[in-house]
C-alpha cells in the first residue's frame, strides 16, 4: 500500500465515511448545538443526507438529539483518546512544556498541522489568560497567523507550500494582519531560514507568541513547540533573546529524549 492520498471519486474512497466525520466536525465552539437545517448549510449536503447521517450518528452513540436540536456526545472523545493514546511521545513532552510553564510563567503548547489550521495536541496553560478563547487540546487555529502553524508550514515541501497560499484565505484579525499572499509567501520563506517564528498580535491583540520545530530521535517531525505570552507584558527582546533560545534548548531535550 503506497502512501498517496485517494481523492473523491478513487475506487477505494469511501464517501459515506467521508461524509459522516464531516458532520461531526460540523460541531464546534461556535456551533455547538445545530439543527438539521444548520448541520446541512455547514456540510453543504442536502437535508436528507444530513439527515441520514446525523441520525446514524445518533444510533452509534456520537450525537444526541433534544427536540429539533443535535449536539455531540462523550463518545466522540474516544476518537481523540484513541490518537493522544496511540503516541508515545506525549507524555514525554508534556512534562517538557510544564517546566516551561514552571521556570517562565507562561504557556506552552505542541501542536500538529491539520489542513490549514493548527490543532493543539499538548498544552501547560499558565494561569493568566492570553485570548478571548480559551485554548486546550484540541482547539484548533489558522496556521497562517499562529507561530506554530508557521513553523510548520515552513516545513512543508515547496509544491505543498504553494498549493496551502493558493487556496488559504487571509483575514485582517488585527491591523497586524498578513493579507498579501505574497507577504506570507516571504515570511514563511524567512521562517524556514531562520528555524523558528515570531508572530506579534496578528492573531489576537496582545498575544505574542514564538514556536520551534520539535523532531523525534529518528527525525520524525512531531510538532511545533511554542511560548506564548502577553505583549503589553513581555517586550519582543526577552521573547527573542529568552524565550526563543529556552523553546530551542527544549526542542533538543525533547529529540534526545525520543531516540
């Protein structure tokens, strides 16, 4: 079995799986609870197809229904279980992230790359708060305006990397917002020289943060680590001269540690 990805429509793709985990990821933050309706305009399917499956869903345990609303149950974190489970790095790094948390007083977190955004798969919250959302496992965010989404799509092959820039769509979240595709392109490129990324309050004003790539023994990449810390209240020179060298001293335990 080779590793390319089959696409919709390749013999052996299933679309009614396909469809399925797109209704669960319907379910968010912001939509926690949907109607038929809803869960249709959100999956793009039409009601009857929506309705199939939401009621599938319903049958297996992984949606609840209350009147004309649907919302997603417990069970559904067997699936985020089963993925933290299965890597044995996690443990390993989380305890790298909490004497971070420890030393400095801020947050650390790993995330993965999933599609255009960042999902976060290990987290040290310190007790101030950063955002407006509260950020976990799981949360996910845009990778264009997170340093760990950057570092990662710095990591990308070049054909991978221009097709992201030619369909990720940009949004002024702040006045320091990159918009310009080719802006991105130059610090993603800068990014990828530089080993690591700084992004200051183009996500949320007042968050600063600074993210490294963190590799297994063998040269897997597992993630992209990072501190995250407020801006009125650290000033881009400790973030540079402090924080970055400490990420990098970690990222190097963390390699030695996963041989």
């Amino acid at each position: 079995m080779d590793d390319r990805k089959l696409k919709p429509g390749d013999r052996d793709y299933v679309g009614a799986l396909a469809s399925g985990l797109e209704v669960l990821q319907a379910f968010d933050a912001e939509h926690p609870r949907m109607t038929l309706s809803e869960v249709a305009t959100r999956t793009g399917m039409d009601r009857a197809k929506a309705r199939r499956f939401l009621l599938t869903l319903h049958a297996l345990g992984f949606v609840k229904r209350s009147g004309r609303q649907f919302e997603l149950t417990p069970r559904v974190m067997r699936l985020g279980y089963a993925y933290q489970s299965s890597n044995q790095y996690r443990a390993v790094i989380q305890q790298y992230l909490e004497g971070i948390t420890a030393e400095l007083g801020e947050s650390s977190s790993l995330a993965v790359l999933d599609g255009d955004d960042v999902v976060y798969v290990v987290r040290s919250a310190a007790r101030h708060r950063l955002m407006a959302i509260s950020l976990a496992v799981g949360t996910r965010l845009p990778a264009a305006y997170t340093s760990m989404g950057r570092v990662l799509l710095a990591q990308l092959p070049d054909p991978e990397l221009e097709a992201f820039l030619a369909r990720v769509e940009l949004h002024r979240h702040t006045p320091a917002s990159i918009v310009d595709r080719e802006a991105l392109r130059a610090e993603l490129l800068s990014v990828r020289e530089a080993g690591y990324a700084i992004v200051d309050q183009e996500l949320d004003l007042g968050l600063r943060s600074v993210a490294v790539p963190v590799f297994s023994g063998a040269g897997e990449l597992l993630g992209a680590i990072n501190i995250s810390t407020n801006a009125v209240r650290v000033d881009m020179a400790t973030v540079r001269d402090s924080y970055l060298p400490r990420l990098q001293a970690v990222a190097e335990q963390i390699r030695q540690a996963t041989r």
